[in-house]
C-alpha cells in the first residue's frame, strides 16, 4: 500500500508536485501519465525515498517513509524493483552477473545465487544469453535483463521508469507483457510512460499528472477518484 498525503515538493522556486492525494493497493498496476515536466519522475522518486516531500507524508506499508533513518533507507528500498528506460546494466559483467549481482548486494549466499540467477533469467525468457554481455544483446533482451534484475530479491513493488521508451513497438509489447506477468503473481507495479497506445489497450488504472497536480485518477472500468 501507498499512500501520498497532502505532498508537496519544491525545487529552488519551483514547486515539481502540489498537494499530491495518492492511495495505491497492494496488487495494483498503475501508469502515471502526463506532459514532460509534469512532476512524473518526481513523484515515483518520492515512492523510492530517492528525494522527500517538503509537505505532506508518504506512507508505505502503514510506515511514513519521511521519517526512515539512514540505516532504515536500504532493507525499504529492497521492497522495491527499479526498472528504467536505459536499463542501467553494468556494461562489464555479463547477463548472468547482472542479476547475480542484485543478490550479492543483499548479502545472498553463493548456492542461492547459482540457484536463483538461472530460474530468474528462465522467468524473463533469456536464459540462453546468460554469459552475453549487455553489448551484445538487444535493446529488449536488455530490458529483460533489467526486470530480472529488478524482481531478483522479490520486492514488493515494481517501479518502472519509461521501461519501453527506447524499444520498437513488437518489443515493447512483450516488455508489457512480462510486466503483466509479474503484476498477476501480486507484486504491485507502478509505471510511468508517454506510451498512449499502451495505456489505452491495457486498461489498468492510470493516474494524469499536469503542472505538478493530478488532476485524474481513472481506474479500470472508467471510476474516477479525481
């Protein structure tokens, strides 16, 4: 669960979100939407403890994560996936060190690792490129390499950043694909995209962000919060 409460945010003299009302459900997909600038990276950085609101709490899980503590930021973060339009591979390990290395950092031991890193790559259908380097797949196999990486630890919650921005549209749709997947086995996804054509033909709840305000919260079916 995800809950933005009356935030705000203020970069120098701009103000980035204003008075921002967010519930979002555990299990739920979501795609936040809007114009360049509108407060999009933002607000899914708010979600993540990258930045904190300058108003209001962010409560994630019946916990406000304003108030976390440096020793308390890291085990919140690994409740979460991060997945990005640029996918973010480490360009000197190989497909499989990639995702071994989302283990690694969570202090995973060798034997989980071999065993897990295989099953993970299976999951996003790339096991046969395990020992390529990030150079040498494409611009998809990449971003399967990225949600492998980013479902590694089995967070709680997704959160993607334009994962489709640099695919063409076959591949991009397999992207959504695999993302549905992971939604259906319950980890809560939360996406940002320009992508219209991908929100119109998924019909999942999408929340409108314009000049730092939502300004509609339309959820399957046509409801509206806003």
């Amino acid at each position: 669960m995800i809950d933005f409460k009356n935030v705000t945010k203020v970069y120098g003299e701009k103000v980035v979100l204003k008075d921002a009302n967010l519930h979002i459900d555990d299990g739920e997909f979501v795609f936040i939407v809007g114009p360049t600038g509108a407060g999009k990276s933002t607000l899914i950085k708010l979600i993540s403890r990258e930045i904190e609101p300058d108003e209001g709490d962010i409560v994630v899980d019946g916990k406000v994560i304003d108030d976390l503590s440096n020793r308390e930021i890291p085990p919140f973060r690994r409740q979460i996936g991060m997945v990005f339009q640029d996918f973010r591979l480490l360009p000197n390990l190989t497909v499989s060190e990639n995702v071994a290395f989302a283990k690694e950092v969570v202090h995973s031991s060798k034997k989980t690792i071999k065993r897990m890193v295989p099953q993970l790559l299976a999951m996003v259908d790339i096991e046969d490129l395990s020992d390529k380097f990030p150079d040498e797949i494409s611009g998809g196999e990449q971003q399967r390499v990225a949600i492998a990486r980013a479902i590694a630890n089995n967070p709680k919650y997704i959160i993607a950043d334009e994962p489709t921005g640099n695919l063409d549209g076959e591949t991009a749709w397999a992207i959504m694909d695999l993302l549905d997947q992971i939604n259906k086995r319950g980890t809560t996804v939360v996406m940002v995209t320009h992508a219209s054509e991908i929100v119109e033909k998924m019909r999942k709840r999408v929340i409108t962000i314009q000049s730092g305000r939502i300004i509609s919260d339309v959820k399957p079916g046509g409801s509206t919060d806003v």
